[in-house]
C-alpha cells in the first residue's frame, strides 16, 4: 500500500531500495545468486518463512512526515509484528516523524527498527534516535570483490568492483581532471573540454556507494577505465558496484598512494586486473565510514546507534540487470550499501527473536540484541573503525553496543525491560513539555503529576553519564532472568582505571522472570568506555557505560 499526500498510488518499487531492503528481510532461498557473477551462492533473507506487507511512504527518496504516520498506522492496524524503516531525516526532535509513530507502535507490542543514517563520519548527525526505536549503524563483513590498481611502478593497490571483465588491460596513461581544482572534474559530473580519450581517469567517489554515474561520464568522454579514489573522509571504506566500464574503488591510503605516484612521474600509467571474490579479509567486521554517529544531539543522553549490523556491499534482489550488457536473466541482484541495508539484517532477526519469545517487549527484544553484540572482530580484536583512515578501535558512538550476534540474542540470560511509562518518564525528566510528551503519548500527560527519570536512570542496556570534576553518581539497572530457574551470575567490570564500583559479585536468581537490581558507583570518569560483563556457564551479557 503506498501513502502520498493524502492518496494511495502504485506501491511499486521504482528506485529498487524498497526491494533490496524486503529480500534482505524475509527473502525466500536463490540458488546461483550473484552479482555479474560475483559473491555466488544461494542468496535467503534472514527470515524467509516470515509475511512481509509493505507501506511505500517515500517517491525519489522523499516523503513527508503525514505519509510516514500514515504508513506506520497502517502497519499498526493491519497488526504487524516488526516495523523495518530504512528512512529518516536527522536529528528530528523526539515528537516528530519516525519518532512519533514509533511510540504507537511500541504500545501495541511492535519492534521498530530504523536506519542510522549515512551521515558518517561527521559526529552527532544521526537518526531515529529515540529510546523506543531500535537504530541500527553499518558494519563491514569479511569479503570483498577484489579488483586491483596496477601502477606502471609496478606498485599493487587493492579495491573492489562489481564489474569484473574478462581478459587483461594493457597499461593506460592515468588522467587526473580534479587537479584543476574544478569540483565538476573532480566528480566526474562533467568532463566537457578535457581529453581522457583511452586513459584510465580518476574520479573521487563516495565510500557508500552511487559511483556507477561517474562511469557513464568517463565512458561518454572516451575513457577507457576509472579509478575511483576516497579521500580522507571516505577513509577505508569501499563499494563494488556495478560500473558499465572497467573501475575500481579504492580507500583514501591507496589514493594517496596514486597521487603520490602521479607525482613523481611525467607519463603515469596503471592497469586493473580483476581478482574475483574474497573471503577471509581480516579487521573485520568495522564500522563503515558513512555509518551514523552519536552522540544524539536530542534524546538528551542515550547512547545511539545501539547496535551495527552487516551494510556493506550487501547482495540482494534487485528489480532490473545492472551492468554493461544485459543477458536478459529475470533472478536479478545488487550490491548496494548503507544503514538502510543493515537495518533489515536487524529487522529479520527480530522477527525471529519474536517466534521464538512472543511473550518479549520490544524492549526486552533491544536488550536481547544488545548485551549479546560481538566487540572483537573476526581475529579477535577490538572492532575497528573505517574513520580515520588509521583504522582506530571503533567508538560506542560509532558502533553502539557491538556487531549483531544473532544466535546468542536468542538466549541472552538478563534482559533489561523498559514499560511505556518508564520512557514517558525520561521524557517528562528530561524536560520535554507536557504538550511534546502528550504528542508522542497521544494521551494527556502531566508530567508534574507523573514520576520522571534522567537518561541515565531509564532502564536501558547502555549507560551515558554526565559528571561534573569530582561528583559521584550511583546508577542502578534492573535485569530480568529469561534464562534458566536457580541461575546463578558473576558480575565483571573491565575497566583497567578502577573508576567504576560494583557492591556485589553475584547475581542468582531462583525463578524465570524474577528481577534483580544492580547498582555501580561512578566516580569522575567522563565519556570512558567501560564494559560490565554478566555471565554464567551459558550466557554472556554485556552493558557499555560512557
């Protein structure tokens, strides 16, 4: 069902965002998947055996915030189980847009999911931000569609590219258009004027992706191949797309790699060979470069994203051929990248998270998800970032609680529960005005009548503080047991500056659902990454404190 301005036109995909994103969410199994031939394999959705109905609230990725309520009521009423958004705007004020239908949504029992947003690497630009959704950042996975520069130096530099053609390029003179400091050049928006006829020619990309046009440019002009290049904002991460000439994308290091050898030479010249799929490419999972970053400049004091989830060069349905010559094939696929296509990883595993405990709150589901994340990479380091390009161990503002771990949320042991009036509570405690609050409740509130909580005393997985030099807070969470009857947890702090007090070691509980307090005194430590760990022989269970 579609919603624009108060009509219900066709519902059709036109862009193809809304069917890469619904095959990621519940696709049924492909076989021989692939992309021009690359990453192939059987393709599913993450829950395959799940009912999607789809509400198209946005036309050339825009819309407004009436076909977005519209769209939410809509799903609310029709009593579905997980709102999948990959939409938003930044930095929206709590009673607004996604936010608002949100809170209905969370009233009837419904987990909603929403994208971050690709502001990244920009700090405090982010979406969907409220307590009440589950915001989901971009991570990396360990493949890559290996293309790489050959540099007549006989220098090596790594990339990607969708588009892998057969049989081997002859060295070509480099052309650089940017370096006339013409930003039109610069992107290959243009290239009027210039001689690039059977040159390789670089052009600067973006690290998300939407590369593909610079190459009808290049190949109108008369280039033979591109390169392009990410500077330092772009930073390491890399799309493989679908170019309708050769190319490659390649990070900042190895852009300036090239740059360094023009430089150094009057006639520079470089070649692409094609290398296929990879897997196995270590400090992996990061953060991608575009992924949305806290701290929230609105939710006055929780951390978000609160968890990142595969976004990177994801293959999904897709409904027409890419690339240069179409073969008439109707099983179709894309690679694109983004928060949007994290999101419905999220989305999908919590629609399994709900077969599987249907008695869970939305909010037990986030904790779920959550205090399970991995923090390690697959070498079993701490989870880089892909901004700056020094690769630095990546931010809880940056990743959230980790990289999603769908197999361990299924059995995280503790939740952490929050009820509607808790988060009516921080809203009134964080002074939003009766009006606002009474807006996103759609019931009258007084919040000089209702008991209030700050940030940091909701009830969430993740823990922000605010501390003046000197001043010692106590914070208490509650945790409820869905785990096993006459369970019994030790309680860790990895903290190596000893700024952080726990007054117990242990938690036991004799029934499921039976609850506990843990409280933990915070001596001046502002914005630190601390970690309290939870676990007994089964369950591992994580909360971050910044």
């Amino acid at each position: 069902m579609a919603f624009r301005a108060g009509a219900h036109p066709s519902p059709l995909d036109d862009i193809g965002h809304g069917t890469h994103v619904a095959s990621t969410v519940a696709g049924n199994t492909v076989a021989d998947a692939s992309v021009l031939g690359q990453a192939l394999g059987n393709a599913v959705g993450i829950a395959p055996r799940a009912h999607i109905a789809v509400y198209k609230v946005l036309y050339n990725s825009i819309g407004t915030e009436s076909d977005i309520h519209a769209g939410i009521n809509q799903a609310i009423a029709d009593g579905v189980d997980v709102l999948q958004m990959s939409l938003g705007a930044a930095s929206l004020p709590l009673h607004r847009g996604v936010n608002l239908g949100s809170f209905a949504a969370i009233q009837h029992g419904i987990v909603p999911c929403a994208a971050a947003g690709n502001s990244g690497p920009q700090k405090s630009v982010i979406s969907n931000d409220v307590p009440w959704v589950l915001t989901v950042g971009a991570g990396t996975t360990d493949r890559r569609i290996r293309a790489t520069v050959k540099l007549g130096d006989g220098t090596e530099l790594n990339g990607e590219s969708a588009y892998q053609p057969s049989g081997f390029l002859n060295q070509m003179p480099i052309a650089h258009p940017g370096a006339s400091g013409i930003q039109a050049y610069r992107e290959c928006r243009t290239l009027y004027g210039l001689n690039v006829g059977g040159k390789i020619v670089l052009c600067w990309g973006k690290a998300g992706g939407g590369n593909v046009a610079m190459g009808r440019v290049v190949k109108a002009a008369g280039g033979a191949a591109m390169i392009v290049l990410n500077d330092q904002f772009q930073a390491l991460t890399t799309a493989a797309e679908p170019h309708i000439l050769p190319a490659v994308h390649v990070n900042s290091l190895n852009s300036q790699s090239i740059l360094n050898y023009i430089a150094s030479t009057s006639t520079p010249t470089a070649t692409i060979e094609f290398n296929g799929t990879v897997f196995g490419v270590p400090m992996n999972p990061a953060v991608a470069t575009f992924s949305s970053r806290g701290l929230s400049l609105v939710n006055r004091g929780i951390v978000k994203p609160d968890i990142i989830a595969p976004g990177v060069n994801i293959l999904a349905a897709w409904p027409v051929e890419v690339g240069p010559n179409p073969t008439g094939i109707t099983n179709t696929f894309n690679f694109l990248s983004g928060t949007s296509m994290a999101t419905p990883h999220v989305s999908g595993i919590v629609a399994l998270l709900k077969n599987i405990h249907p008695e869970w709150s939305p909010a037990a589901i986030r904790s779920a998800i959550m205090t399970t994340a991995y923090t390690t990479d697959f070498d079993g380091n701490f989870i880089r970032d892909q901004f700056p390009d020094t690769g630095p161990a990546g931010s809880y503002f940056a990743m959230g609680a980790g990289y999603v771990n769908p197999s361990a949320a299924a059995d995280p042991g503790l939740i952490y529960d929050i009820d509607e009036s808790e988060c009516i509570a921080h809203l009134c405690g964080t002074g939003f005005s009766n009006r606002q609050v009474t807006t996103i409740a759609q019931r009258r509130i007084d919040c000089f009548a209702h008991f209030r909580m700050t940030a940091e005393q909701l009830n969430y997985p993740s823990i922000s503080l605010t501390l003046e030099a000197g001043e010692k807070k106590i914070i208490n969470r509650t945790v409820t047991n869905v785990g096993e009857a006459n369970s019994v947890y030790s309680v860790q702090i990895h903290d190596p500056h000893r700024w952080m007090f726990l007054p117990t070691s242990c938690l036991s509980f004799m029934w499921v659902r039976s609850k506990a307090i843990v409280s933990s005194l915070q001596p001046e430590n502002p914005l630190q990454h601390l970690v309290r760990s939870v676990e007994d022989s089964f369950h591992g269970f994580q909360t971050s404190t910044l």
